[in-house]
C-alpha cells in the first residue's frame, strides 16, 4: 500500500469510501517542449498517479485528496476540454491536480482538498489517470497556468 505522495503542501492519499488504495505514481519530466523544442512550462515537480479499477469494484467513488487539516490561502477550478482541474495557492506556491473528464459513466466532483472521481459505467475504463504539478512562483502572470499543463494526464 502506498503511503501518499509528498508534495510542499502536505501528502496526497488516495481512497475509496474511505479506505487508502494501492496505486501507481510515476515521476514525470518537470519541463515539456512544444513546436521548435521550446518549453510549454517548467514546474518544480510533476507526478502522474494511476488507480487500477477491477470491474467487479464498479461503481466506485476514487478521492484523490490533501489530508482534510491541509491549509491553503485559496483554490480554484480550472476546468478544460475533457479535464476536470482544481488548483490551491499558499504563499508563493500553486499545485494543481487534475484527471479526465467528459467521459460517459465518469462524474468529477470538486473538494476542498482534492478531486472525486465517481464511475458509474463497467465498460468504461480499467485505471483512472490523476496529474499532479506544482511549482513555486515567481512570477504569477506568466508562470499561472504552468501547473495547468503539467498536471493534464493527458500530456506526458
């Protein structure tokens, strides 16, 4: 069983009705190029976690979450196209977590300290794919939405 994620803001665990999950995390490059090898973001640093879901266990509510004592100074949603993603400051830090969304059978809902995926549907999918960023900033108009691309499971 894993015993969370580290991160500058406290652990990240990961539950069904409560009890810990065994999961996957990957540690992923900190910087992404884009068109002419320029970078699209650089973060501190980059995770993907991965649950592995038995048909049998469908439906199933997954919570990807900060222990509930965490404390931020503010949090946003910062939705996209097919990705559900919240983001939390503290001082100058800003981590994002993100996952899939818009997938039939598959509902995201928003916590105060995290992300729940609820799947409702047996044939839909066999792991759910959460993205975790962080960085520190220094500056917050230009490096804002860094943690946005860096914590979208779909980019690797």
């Amino acid at each position: 069983m894993n015993t969370g994620l580290t991160t500058p803001f406290g652990k990240i665990y990961l539950y069904t009705n409560g009890i810990a999950l065994n999961y996957s995390i990957e540690k992923l490059e900190n910087e992404v190029l884009g068109l002419k090898n320029k970078p699209i973001f650089i973060v501190d640093d980059r995770y993907r976690i991965t649950v592995y879901i038995d048909g049998s266990q469908i439906p199933i509510s997954i919570e990807c979450k900060f222990d509930d004592s965490t404390i931020f100074s503010e949090s946003t949603v910062e939705s996209g196209e097919r990705l559900a993603l919240k983001s939390w400051y503290k001082d100058n830090l800003k981590i994002s977590i993100g996952t899939e969304d818009e997938i039939k059978g598959l509902y995201v809902k928003y916590l105060n300290t995290g992300l729940q995926v609820d799947i409702t549907d047996k044939e839909l999918l066999d792991n759910i794919v959460f993205g975790i960023a962080w960085l520190k900033l220094k500056d917050l108009k230009k490096e804002d939405s860094y943690t946005w691309f860096a914590a979208d499971p779909s980019i690797s």
